[in-house]
C-alpha cells in the first residue's frame, strides 16, 4: 500500500469528519451557544472536499445547467 491517500479514503474520512463537526454544531444550537468556530472548521472541511472530489461536480455553473444532461 503506498503512504499517500486515495481519493476514497480522504473522501470518507472527510465526511466522517463533517458528521462529527455537524453533531457539535447541532448540539450547540439547542443549547443556545455560539457556533462560529465550529462554523469556519465546517466551510474548510467543505471546501477540501470539493477539491477531493472535483470542482467541476459541484461549481455554480454545473448545477446550473443541470437540465441539459
């Protein structure tokens, strides 16, 4: 196996991550504190995931467009 990560794994791992940090968040909300944190941590892990996975899969224009596939 070599060291560095296939897409699949940074991908799970990822969105493992994403899940506990939603967990938090959630848990925040309903006691009434505050989520910025956790909210800036939430937008980086998007944002690396969209690089895992691709730009051009989730771009505004894409999504845009979708109708034409």
């Amino acid at each position: 196996m070599t060291k560095t990560m296939n897409r699949q794994k940074i991908e799970k791992v990822l969105l493992k991550e994403l899940k506990a940090l939603n967990d938090i968040i959630d848990r925040k909300i309903l006691r009434g504190l505050s989520y910025s944190v956790e909210s800036r941590q939430h937008k980086f892990i998007l944002a690396k995931l969209s690089r895992v996975r691709g730009a051009a899969d989730y771009g505004w224009f894409s999504r845009t467009f979708t109708f034409t596939y």
